[in-house]
C-alpha cells in the first residue's frame, strides 16, 4: 500500500516552507519515525518523519522548493523491501582468471 508523505500543519503566522534536506532518496528503505526531510521556515527547521517502514517510492518536491501546509512531498511504498543491488554492484567471491 502506498502513503502519502505531506508537508505537516506548519507553525500559527507560518505560510510556506522550504526543503531543506532530503535525508533519503527514492528506492531507500526506510523505517518509521525515521527523519526523511527537513522543512526550513523563517522561524523554524521541521523534520519530517516517515509514517511506516518501506521503501521511499518516489519524491514530488526536491530540494530548494518552496511548500505548504499539506502538499505531497513524496510516497512510501509501505512493507516494501529495498531492491537487491544490480549485478554490477555485487562482489562475487570469484577469483579472476590467470
């Protein structure tokens, strides 16, 4: 099941906020509660949490953009395991030819 990542209520006098950091990137495991983005304001930094365990699916808003109370930041594909690496990433215990 997919879930929604928003953009949480921001403080009272607080109109927009800007991504400061993505913690993750799409195809990452991620935990819940873990910190996958912060939200920098003029009068605050908000983390943003991860609301399951799964893998980050996609991210709607990247870095450097300016958001607002409940826009959709990016998806958790939830239950998901992380992909395997590609077979160029692998090691293998193979000892090349002499």
């Amino acid at each position: 099941m997919s879930l929604e990542i928003k953009v949480p209520v921001l403080p009272e006098s607080v109109s927009d906020a800007t991504i400061a950091t993505w913690h993750k990137k799409p195809g990452d495991a991620v935990k819940r509660d873990e910190n996958l983005v912060d939200l920098e304001t003029d009068k605050v930094v908000l983390e943003v949490p991860a609301p399951a365990d799964g893998i980050l699916k996609s991210i709607s808003a990247e870095a450097g953009a300016t958001v607002t109370s409940g826009e959709l930041l990016g998806v958790i594909e939830e239950g998901a395991a992380a992909a395997a690496p590609a077979a160029s990433e692998r090691k293998t215990g193979a000892t090349p030819p002499a």
